[in-house]
C-alpha cells in the first residue's frame, strides 16, 4: 500500500529543488534595529515594526502589569466567557483614535479578513478587488458566495468600467463591495482611495480598505489612510487594520460605524469561534494607541528615514520603483539576482529579504526593504554604504 502522507515530502522536495520553500532565519532576541539572526548581528530592514514599538517600554510594561493583574489566557472565546475588562477598553481606544464610532478587534488581519469579508457579500452579491490584494482579502473573497471581478491595480478607470459593468447585468447585484489594500506591501505604492471612493459612492458599493501598513504610519499621528486623504468617514465604510505591524503587537481590528460592528462580531466566525487575545496583548495594543496618541516623533522620524534612505539609494542609482511609503523596494529584475544581493547584504550584515516570482512577476525581483523609526541616521548610512558595494559588484548600480 502506498503511504498515503507520501505526497508530504515530494512537494516539500519539489519546493526545495525549484527553491521555493522557505528557509527561516532566526532571531536570538527582540526585534531591534540592530538583531541577532543566526549567530549574526544584523541591521534589520524587513520587519513591519515601523515606529519600533514592539520594544517601547510602555508596551512592555503594559504587557507584564497585565499578566499580573489578568493571567496568561483568557480562557475563553470573546462571545462566552472571553471578553475582559482589557478588550473593551482596547477597542473603545481604538475607535477614538480612529475616529470612528466603534472599533472591533479580531485575533489577527487574516481573521478580521477572513471573517468578516464573507459576511459583508453572499450569494447574489459582488465583490470588486484590485488585483494585487492582500492574500487574506483574496482568502476573505473565497469563502463568501459572492460574485467575483478584479480590477487592475490602482486603476480607477478599470475599477469604474467593471462597476459600469455590474450595473447593467442582469440580475443587478443585490450588494456591491469594493476592497483594496491602503498601501501595497510589494511596492509601498498607495491606492487612489478618493478615486476609489468617489466611484463606489456614485454606484451605490460598500468600501472596505485594508489598512495594515497604512495605520500607524500614513495621515495625522499615523491614523491611516483615510485620514492621510481627508476622506469623510462615512465614505469608508471599513476600514480593517492590523495590531501586528506598525502597532508592534498582534491582533486585527475594523473601525466603521456602530452599526457594522454590531453586525461584524455577532456574524464573524473567526471571531466568535476562536479564543480571545490574551490579557498582555490587550493591554500591549492598550498602550501602543496610547503611544500614537501621546508620542508623535515616531511616525515624524519613519517619514525622514524613509525620505532620506530612499534619496540617497536614488542618488548612488538604484531603482526604488513605484514607493510612495516607508517601503522601499530595490529594483533588481532576475530573481537569481535577488537572491544574490541579499546574500551579499547579509554577509555585510543587512538583513532584507529578497521578493521574488512567484511573489512578483520573473522580471520584477527586488529586495524590500522596510524603514524603522527605532534606527538612527548612522544606521541607514550602514545599510545605503553596504548596498553600495553589494550592487556594484553584482553590476546592479
Ligand atoms: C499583514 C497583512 C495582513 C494580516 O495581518 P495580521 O494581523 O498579521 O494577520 C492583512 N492585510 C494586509 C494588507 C497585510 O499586509
């Protein structure tokens, strides 16, 4: 009889022999701009860390108080006996600093996608996407029994036609739902959201954004997206985020309004069926709104490393493609050399990863890099010094 798991290790294998499987590296200690990964002290330029926070003492501390005071776990799902003192709070802070009129936190960004996107569109209903969405709205899209259409990315003519489109088929959708990332993590371009916005208005479509690397760094003290395009609030209709990014922690949310996030939690299976965060997460995310709030040179000094590193790597002759946000990719082009130059930049001791096919298309291989406000000017002169070496001698500069 053959082994019936024997398929395990053949597309393991196979992954291995195209190299597309993952190999972990391995950090020996926190998240720092400067980190111990495989024995290795490295600058760190690809983490989501953003502001540093996930080291701010304030965070920490809350985290431990919150063991003390709560316990390890919480014992339970939030809809039976998991909803603490600390959850409430957390989202009740999130809302106001929002804006919005109530927040919702899910255990991660997948399981706010996952959960909530099925519900907001069924049968008999459409969902629009940009075609470079996030693989937890595309995992989100396939579970509900929506219709699907995709637009190209960030092209509000295309998004305009396919909802022309849906208008005149017949039977009309019963409800329309338009959904793009804020900012796109292969790029760090941003979506046209006013574009966006003012086409799921005029066609009656609900709009949901994706926030995940816009909040905490893009619009005033890092409020998002909406906020960086002075967009009205009852033009997003929602506007999901993530905890485990620029936030430093983990945990997903949505702010909308009342309404929505009534309907959300009693409706979203991730959320009802899935244990509650633990009391140091609630109260760490606690105090990272309260350090966003409180401390605003962080998201300034992400925005002057971010205008600075990417002047200076222009300036030396890279290709900082399409970036219009502290994520910074170096145009490469083959994968193999990609793959290369990261090698090389981590025996310089830089660690950024290389994205490549089937991340990016073949010829758009790159190494993404991330800025930290955590670094200081020294460390993005290490990082732009080690790049250049590495690139001449890969003939990529
Ligand atoms: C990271 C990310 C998520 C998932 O967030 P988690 O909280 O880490 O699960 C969702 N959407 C986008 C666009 C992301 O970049």
């Amino acid at each position: 009889m053959r082994d019936p798991t024997a398929f395990l290790k053949e597309e393991y294998d196979a992954l291995v022999r195209d190299e597309l499987d993952w190999k972990l590296r391995v950090l020996q200690g926190p998240s720092l701009p400067w980190c111990e990964v495989d024995g290795r002290e490295v600058l760190m330029l690809c983490s989501n860390n953003y502001l540093g926070l996930s080291n701010h003492p304030r965070l920490k501390e809350a985290a431990i108080e919150a063991v003390r005071t709560h316990g390890a776990g919480s014992g339970s799902v939030r809809p039976i006996a998991g909803t603490m003192d600390l959850h409430v709070e957390l989202e009740k802070r999130l809302a106001r600093f929002k804006r919005a009129d109530a927040s919702l936190v899910y255990q991660t960004g997948f399981a706010a996608n996952a959960g909530l996107i099925p519900q907001l569109a069924g049968k008999g209903d459409l969902i629009v996407s940009d075609e470079l969405n996030h693989g937890s709205i595309i995992d989100g899209v396939r579970l509900s029994h929506a219709d699907k259409a995709v637009y190209r990315h960030c092209d509000a003519a295309d998004l305009e036609k396919v909802l022309g489109e849906a208008e005149r088929r017949s039977p009309a959708p019963r409800r329309i739902l338009v959904i793009t990332d804020g900012v796109f993590s292969m790029d760090g371009d941003i979506a046209p959201l006013p574009d966006i916005a003012r086409l799921a208005h005029e066609h009656g479509a609900m709009l949901y954004v994706d926030d995940a690397h816009g909040e905490g760094v893009l619009g005033d003290g890092g409020r998002g997206i909406a906020e960086h395009f002075g967009l009205a609030r009852n033009r997003v209709h929602v506007e999901m985020g993530t905890f485990s990014k620029a936030f430093g922690v983990v945990g997903g949310h949505v702010s909308g309004s009342q309404d929505l996030v009534n309907f959300a939690y009693n409706r979203s299976r991730t959320w009802l069926l899935s244990g509650s965060h633990p009391p140091a997460v609630a109260a760490a995310c606690i105090a990272a709104v309260d350090v966003l709030e409180t401390e605003p040179q962080h998201v300034r000094t992400l925005w002057e490393h971010t205008h600075y590193f990417k002047r200076s790597m222009q300036q030396l002759g890279f290709d900082t493609g399409k970036s219009e946000t502290p994520i910074v990719p170096i145009m490469v082009g083959e994968s193999g050399k990609a793959k290369k130059l990261s090698q090389r930049l981590f025996e310089e001791r830089v660690f950024a990863l290389p994205i490549i096919f089937p991340m990016v298309a073949k010829d758009r291989a790159r190494i993404r890099t991330i800025m930290n406000a955590a670094m200081s000017r020294s460390d993005l002169d290490f990082a732009i010094s080690a790049f250049e070496r590495a690139g001449k001698e890969l003939g990529i500069i």
